[in-house]
C-alpha cells in the first residue's frame, strides 16, 4: 500500500473516485503478501500491484465496475497448479482481493492514513471485508486517535482496540467480529493494516539464552538483532532467520544504532567489561524496555558500577534486571518465556498476575 499513497494523495486531495484493490488474503505461495495494493485513478491510470502483473487486468477491470456502481466487492484469483502457468499465476495460490470506491466523503479515514504516512505516525487502516457490516468501510487508528467508522460503535471499539495492538508490532492481519464487536463471534471480517516498522529486539550477548530470547522475539514480530564481540559465539547459524548477527563490542554497536520507544534491549551478557558500558549507553536514550541478565550478586554489583558511572535513580530505576518474570524458569527456552512475559506486561500495563487471582476486565484499554 505504502507504494500507492503518494498518488492515492493526490486523486483523494482531488476529491475524484477512484478505485482501490488490496490484497486481503494469501492461501498457499502468491507473489505478493496482504496488504498490497492496486489503485486505479480517475483517468484510468494505474499504480501499484496486487499479483506483480498476473491478474491485473482483471482486478483493472473489476475497481472500473466498483467505481462505477459504488460497491465493495470481494474476489478470489487463484488457480490449480497444472493451470497457473497457462494463465500467468505460476506460483499456484490463491488471493483474496477487496476492490472499494474512494472518495473523501466515502472514506475519510483513509485521508487521516495518507496525512500519518506521509508525516511518517503510526496509524492502522481497519476495513470491513465481509459479513454484516458495510463492507468497505474503513477505520483509521492511531495511538492517540481514531477517525470514520465500520457501521457500529461497540465494532468501532474491538477494532481500535486490536488495531493499536497490531500497530505495536506493524502487523497486519484480519481479524472477526460479531456485528457489533462481540469477541465470541466471526460475523465480520475486518482487515487491519499497520503503517509502522516493526519494533526492534536488540540482544547482547550469544549464548544459548539468546537464541531461545531471539527466536520468541521474532515469534512477536519483533526484528531481532543479536551482538557480540566474541565471533566464536556470534555465528549466522546459530540464531534462527531472519535473525541479524553483529559481532562488535555491545556498547560501540548500540551507539551507532538508531532506537525509539518502542525498542527492546536484552542484555545477556552479564560479565562487567560488556554490560556495564552497554548499560551505560542504553539507559539513556529510548527504549520501552531494558533487561539484563544475572543473578542478585551479579545485579548489585552491576547497580554499583552504574552508579559509579554517573546514572542517576531515575535512570537505573529503567532496568529490569533480573531480567523476566518470576515463573520458575529453568531452560533457556522458559528463561525466554519469562523474558517475553515480562515485555508483554510492560508494554500493556500487566500485572503479571494470574488471571485467577485478578478481578476486571481482561482486556483493558492500552496504557
């Protein structure tokens, strides 16, 4: 989609329909994933992709007839192996494809998406895609903020709700509702796509916790980057893909690398001439989450040596250390467990807790 906005700025700043394919669904191999887009302008121009060239004319074809009539309409292109080739779909999958027409007084939340794009926010374009809703009906969501609607509040509330959850981890994906946003129900389909990078996991130290932390990182959608000086430890094959492998002094490789408030530090190390000077430069610029592995001995004297170094309270009060939640871990692959755990809660507002012994809603709104 990102490829499109710039023209899809300009038809939309124009106020003239035009037609707009998106790529909602993947069976099997496509060429391209969910979330790519086709646009059609009001002169017929043509920018963008939903199959890199194999069924474009017919999607061409079906936004002119959406446009022209005013409604959504979702198609499945796909066909059997022995037929692909002949028809140009040599991967064999199949896509599911929305068509919409857009206008600004149709769609003003996609407006709200080119405006966040182009300042380069965050924001989460949630559209309906079946069901008892009005299909094609978008809802842009930002962390702050949310414009247009899907047809129905209590629907407008899950979906914002998921959606800022989606845009923590630049997700996209479809998510069910019941018509009006009952979780117990799959009524109606909704497309959410986040306009964000994934957040960055950034993990010191390659020993074995590390590649049980690297790969729950990547399971959370998170791009990992896992560094050490050591280049006998810090090895491709070891850590899963797409998993980055620097070898560089910790501290000298976080000083040249960008972060922001969504990014998390794992530090593994727990040896004084690399954390130390690593925790030194981390506690200090953005991240939503900072941890450092070790034991009570380990994490006093690291305290001292922080202090030593000129950090402050509210500096060092940013540590999580020992690092993870309290769940009896024992194997590097529990250990990465109580390490997510504890991100999961921090960035939510968690508790920790179990549920069992917790009153309230499960799912309250994000902190």
């Amino acid at each position: 989609m990102r490829e499109v906005l710039p023209a899809v700025g300009e038809w939309y700043a124009a106020g003239a329909p035009f037609g707009l394919a998106t790529v909602v669904t993947v069976t099997r191999s496509a060429p391209r994933e969910p979330g790519a887009a086709l646009a059609v302008g009001p002169g017929g121009e043509v920018v963008g992709s939903v199959s890199g060239g194999c069924v474009e004319g017919a999607v061409f074809e079906l936004a002119q007839e959406v446009v022209a009539s005013g409604q959504a309409r979702l198609e499945t292109f796909g066909y059997s192996d022995e037929d692909a080739f002949a028809v140009g779909l040599t991967c064999g999958g199949e896509i599911g494809v929305l068509v919409r027409r857009v206008t600004p007084a149709q769609d003003p939340a996609l407006g709200e998406v080119v405006r966040a794009v182009a300042a380069g926010g965050p924001v989460t374009l949630a559209t309906v895609v079946d069901g008892p809703a009005p299909r094609g009906a978008t809802l842009a969501v930002r962390p702050e903020a949310v414009s247009g609607s899907l047809g129905a509040a209590g629907l407008d509330a899950a979906v914002a709700a998921d959606a800022r959850g989606e845009l923590a981890l630049g997700a996209t994906v479809e998510r069910h509702y019941g018509p009006r946003g009952e979780r117990r129900e799959d009524a109606v389909t909704v497309f959410l796509h986040s306009f964000a990078p994934p957040p960055r996991m950034l993990v010191f130290g390659a020993i074995d916790y590390a590649a049980a932390v690297a790969r729950i990182g990547v399971f959370l959608g998170y791009r990992v980057t896992v560094c050490d000086a050591r280049p006998v430890f810090a090895t491709p094959r070891r850590f899963p893909d797409p998993v980055e492998v620097v070898v560089e002094w910790p501290h000298r490789f976080l000083r040249g690398t960008s972060t922001d408030d969504r990014t998390v530090v794992c530090v593994l190390t727990h040896d004084p001439k690399f954390d130390v000077p690593l925790l030194e430069e981390a506690l200090r610029r953005p991240a939503a989450y900072i941890g450092a592995m070790g034991s009570r001995r380990t994490h006093d004297d690291r305290m001292r040596r922080l202090r030593e170094a000129g950090l402050d309270d509210a500096e060092l009060a940013r540590l999580r250390s020992p690092v993870g939640l309290d769940l009896g871990a024992r194997t590097p692959e529990e250990v990465a467990v109580s390490v997510a755990a504890e991100i999961v809660a921090l960035r939510w507002g968690g508790s920790g807790a179990p549920l069992t012994a917790t009153s309230g809603v499960i799912h309250p709104p994000a902190p």
